[in-house]
C-alpha cells in the first residue's frame, strides 16, 4: 500500500493553520516538543505525547515529517492509537525537512548544510533520536516503527551499529524500502534523468521544501482536483482508485512533501540504477576516496541484523515492490518476527 503522509501546516476549518503539534492539541492530546542535536550539529524536532507505558519511536519516510502519523482521525492516525492503548508515542523528524532546518556549525542557506542524504540520517538522526529518547524516558529499550525511508534508516543503521540495535526490542517496517530495482515505471524513467539535469531543475542544495513551487503545484492540483491527484498518486507511488479519502487530500498535501537533500534524492536515484546496497557514490573514484578512502562506497550488508523485525508491505506498492521486499526478507540471518503483505 502506498501510504498518504505529510508536512508542516494544516487548514482545520475554524481552526487556522497549524504546525503538528496544534494539530496534536487539537485533537485533545498533549504534546511536548523536544530538540536532539546529533553528533554532527543538525537540530532535529522531536513530538512526544506522553504516556505511561513504554516508549514506541515512529519515523517518516522521505520527504515526509511527524505530521504523517497524526493528520487523520483519532481512530486512524497511528500515533493516536498507540497513545489511546497507553504507549509513550514520539514523533521523529529528519535533518532538511520544514522541522529541521538549523545547523550548530552551518546555515541552511550554504551547501555545507544540505550535503546529505540517508547515510547520514541513519548514521546520526536515528542513534541520537533514539538515545535522546531514553535518556528522557530512563528506560533501556524502545519499540521502532518507521515508514519507507524509515525502514531504510531502521535496516542500515541496526545492522551496522550494535550499540544503536540493543537499543530497539522491535522493529516495524512498513513498506520496507532497503532495493530499488523493481520499483514502478514512472520512478525508474524519472531515474533516468542525468544528474545534471535534475541539478539543472531542483539545485544541490534542498529538494521540494514546502515553499518551492513545484510543492505549491502540487497543493494546487489536489485541493482543486481529487481525482487528478490520486490517479496521479497512484500512478507513481501506488493504490488502488477509491481506496483513499479524496474529501482529506488538500490536508495532506498541505503537509507533503516536506523537503530532504538534493543528494538524498540522488542517493534513491542510484538504488533504482544499482541494485547494490551501498552509501552515497560521489561520481568518481577519486571523490570516493576523498570520502571513504576506497575508490567504491562502502556496501551495507543485512547480514548483520538481529533487531526482532516485522515487515508489513503492499502489493502495488511502487516504491517497496514485493519482490523486493522478499530480497530484504532473504539476506535477513533470521527470519521476521511478523511478515504480512496488504492486498
């Protein structure tokens, strides 16, 4: 299934326009907002509603923010239901999206700042999340949910970091994302586009931010046009015709896409190109050993991952295909903890 997400304000009639935390207030939740610094200077909102019970970390995938889990009603939104049977919910952010866009050491006006793309999300965003976490909740384990590019992170992170996977007694993936290579039509031909090209169309530095225009576009074609804009969805990402609320599109897409990296745009280019799990490839080999120190990127391997993993996947899902969501399945040492695929 292709899952609706979103961004960072959002028309409520009688409401006005509200960040996600409002949006969580408004619904009768409290919500407490937190700062993470990772280790590389990136500032990163952080939404907790409290709860009693244990702490459970959900992650946005790409392009995507916090706002994903809490935009529908309190018996739809995952983060309500989580909260309603007791958890301790927090809500992550990304490095580049509408939430996360100061440095320590870099303004988000300079390239410095966007140099990034998934590599560094796991390597920093997802450790420095989650140990904020439990420093805050003085617990030593939480539970991991995490939505495409939050599987990605999830699957390359605890895989490469035991310090990091003690740290997770379970991992949800939903619409695991770890290859590329049989992902939908229109992604693979938009893969095909020279990188100087989409360099030419979006820059280097940050990728569909919520006021570039391509964003405003959007919004304008899916609160004018519902059936325009899930066909249009469904064509690139996956669904079925009638499967979605068309009367909450404009919402949505008030909220996504959020914004990322340029880079982390060429980073999935690259997986779609090249079925290798590996880090960014800088274009050359001499850039490669400027970065690494070998003239390829370093590959990932899941090899190494013993995290308990459930994995819930769709069947016209084009950007976790379920041919490739069985390869994730078939280099994983041990089998999933929970395996279902949504027809």
């Amino acid at each position: 299934v292709a899952l609706i997400l979103c961004f960072s304000v959002c028309f409520v009639a009688g409401q006005g326009f509200q960040n996600v935390t409002q949006l969580i207030q408004a619904k009768g939740y409290p919500c407490i907002d937190h700062t993470v610094t990772t280790d590389d200077g990136y500032l990163l909102s952080v939404q907790n509603i409290p709860g009693h019970g244990p702490p459970v970390y959900l992650q946005h995938g790409f392009v995507d923010s916090s706002a994903t889990w809490v935009l529908n009603s309190e018996t739809e939104s995952l983060a309500f239901i989580l909260s309603d049977a007791g958890f301790d919910v927090w809500l992550g952010n990304t490095r580049g999206n509408i939430y996360c866009l100061q440095n320590e050491n870099f303004s988000n006006e300079t390239q410095e700042f966007w140099n990034f793309s998934w590599d560094e999300i796991a390597e920093y965003d997802l450790p420095a999340k989650i140990s904020y976490i439990l420093a805050h909740t003085k617990t030593s384990q939480l539970s991991y949910i995490g939505h495409s590019e939050g599987t990605l992170i999830g699957f390359t992170e605890f895989s490469s970091n035991n310090a990091t996977a003690s740290k997770v007694n379970l991992f949800i993936a939903l619409a695991p994302v770890v290859y590329l290579t049989n992902a939908g039509e229109l992604i693979k031909l938009g893969a095909k586009l020279p990188v100087p090209l989409i360099e030419d169309i979006f820059g280097t530095m940050g990728f569909v931010e919520p006021w570039s225009e391509i964003n405003k576009a959007i919004y304008e074609v899916c609160a004018n046009d519902s059936l325009v804009c899930e066909t249009g969805l469904c064509a690139v990402a996956g669904c079925e015709l009638g499967n979605m609320n068309s009367s909450m599109l404009s919402v949505y897409f008030s909220h996504y896409p959020a914004g990322s990296s340029v880079q982390n745009l060429l980073h999935y280019q690259q997986s779609v190109l090249n079925p290798v799990y590996q880090k960014y490839d800088y274009g050359s080999a001499s850039a490669n050993e400027a970065h690494y120190g070998q003239s390829t990127p370093p590959t990932y391997s899941l090899s190494t991952l013993y995290t308990p993993t459930a994995l819930f996947s769709g069947s016209h899902d084009k950007f976790a295909d379920p041919t490739d969501v069985q390869t994730i399945i078939n280099q994983m040492p041990i089998p999933p903890f929970y395996q279902e695929e949504i027809r």
